[in-house]
C-alpha cells in the first residue's frame, strides 16, 4: 500500500540505522521517511493553502455580485465525494491493517465523536453548516449586530478548522499523494466559511479589507491546529499510533461530509449537481488510487 504500513515493521532489529525510539514506541525508517523536512515542508504548504482557501470565499463574497450557485454545489458534492471515498477504501483499510480492525473502528469513531464535540461547543446559529448562502445578508444595514455576527463566525469557524489542519497534516505526512487530495477537498469546502466570515463584516463596517482579513483569521487556525497537533504526536509517533491516526481522520473527514458538506450542497436545490459531484470526487480518488 502507499503508506508501506505493516504489522511486519515492528519485528525488525532494533538497530541506530533504522530504529528511533520515541515514547515507548519504535519507528522505523519507512516512518521516518514521512519525517523528512521536505515531506514536513510539503505538509505546512498544503495545510496552510486548504485553511487559507477561506479568503477565496471573501473575494467572492466581495467581488463577484450573482455567483453561480451550481458551480458551488457541484464543488461541495465533489469535496464530499473525495472525503467519503479516501475514508471508507483507504485510510480504514490501511488502518485496520496495521493494527486490529477493532482498533481502527474505535479511531474511526472517536474522530467522529470528536468533531461532533467540536459542533456542540458552537452556537448553533454560528455553526458553519447552518450558513444558509451567498444570498443571506443582502442588503443589510452596518450595524454592531453584524459585526458581532461576523466575530461570532470567524471563531465558530476558527476553532472549527482547527481538527481539520491536524487531518489534512497527518494524511499529507502519511502519503503525500492521498494528502493533496484531502487538502484540496478539504480546501473547497472551506471556501464557503470565507464568505460565511466574510459577509456580515462587510455589511456590518463596509470595508473589503476587514473583510478578508477576517476570512484569513479563520483559516490560519488550521495550519495552526496541525502545528500543534504535530508536535503534541511526535514524541510518541509509531507505526502504530499513524494507523489509528488514519483512522480518526477518516472519522473527522465522514463527519465533514455528512454533517456539512451534503446538507449544504442540498440546502441550495440542485440535487442531481450534487450527485454528479460526489460521483466525480469518488471517480478521481478511485482512478488515482488505480495509478499508484
């Protein structure tokens, strides 16, 4: 498989050429391997581009007056479609593998429990998946209302990403090719939480700049939330821990879609877009699982 993950890896002899002892758990040099600055390097570039993908939605909350709704339903479908698919014919299987299927279960669900944790510490009319579209502040009046509004939504959604950037840094470390899939779904699905941000600070102050930087503010916390995650893991990495930890992604990525994406994409009427999206982003991850 892409991540070379085997229960195998643990008998090999403990040797200072290819053995790093890190908490009470051995890695090997295939693990080590993902730990190399370019692979590092690659994961901060990736997580960072997926966060900021919120200022994509800024500027068209800012610029662009009637965008066309299709194209967003077809965009969220297709992020949904990669999510589910890398989850349930990817990153379960590669876990279950390297430790018991049992283990790889309880990782799925703890990470769907987690994100659901996540929701429920956020005011509900603040959640990013009750946004209801581009259409929702037209015209509106600047008042302290809306900025509040507005304040309320870049952390909603701030804290949000957060468990997202530790998502997309453990796939991009794990299979740098599976890892740009999962960070431009998740980085298309970001873009509407930049206008979710973006358009009640603009209508509160009018000001295009305050709006983005608002929508900029709410995707850092997630190259943020993998920096941290990154370095609360790294003392007790192992082969191990990695395969539950794609476990707990493909929680927090099937959470995503189905709490998020799809009842959005639904939201705005054009059902069979959707569908078609889903069937894309599954077609591509299969065709590119194919080729590796």
């Amino acid at each position: 498989m892409p991540c070379g993950l085997s229960k195998k890896n643990f008998a090999k002899p403990q040797t200072s050429t290819n053995i790093l002892i890190t908490g009470q758990y051995p890695v090997n040099s295939s693990r080590l391997k993902m730990l190399t600055p370019p692979n590092i390097v690659a994961a901060v570039i990736l997580t960072t581009l997926a966060g900021l993908s919120t200022t994509i939605g800024s500027v068209i909350a800012c610029f662009i007056k009637k965008p066309k709704i299709v194209y967003l339903c077809f965009s969220l479908g297709l992020s949904a479609g990669v999510m589910i698919y890398i989850s349930f014919v990817e990153l379960l299987p590669q876990a279950a593998r390297t430790v018991s299927e049992p283990a790889a279960v309880a990782g799925f669900f703890i990470g769907m429990a987690f994100m659901g944790l996540i929701d429920l510490s956020i005011p509900q009319q603040k959640n990013p998946h009750n946004y209801r579209g581009f259409e929702g502040a037209a015209a509106a009046p600047a008042n302290s209302q809306l900025m509040k509004t507005g304040l309320l939504t870049t952390l909603a959604i701030g804290i949000h990403n957060l468990p997202e950037g530790l998502a997309t840094f453990a796939a991009v470390i794990t299979d740098l090719k599976l890892g740009t899939f999962t960070a431009i779904a998740i980085a298309i699905h970001n873009i509407p939480e930049g206008i979710a941000v973006s358009v009640p600070i603009l209508y509160a102050t009018g000001n295009k700049r305050k709006a983005f930087l608002y929508s900029f503010l709410s995707g850092i916390t997630e190259p943020i939330g993998a920096f941290i995650g990154f370095l609360i893991l790294l003392p007790f990495l192992s082969d191990w821990l990695i395969a539950v930890l794609l476990a707990f992604v493909a929680g927090i990525m099937v959470y995503i879609s189905v709490d998020e994406l799809l009842p959005m994409a639904h939201w705005y009427g054009h059902s069979h877009t959707v569908i078609a999206g889903i069937f894309t982003g599954m077609l591509i991850m299969a065709l590119s699982l194919l080729m590796l």
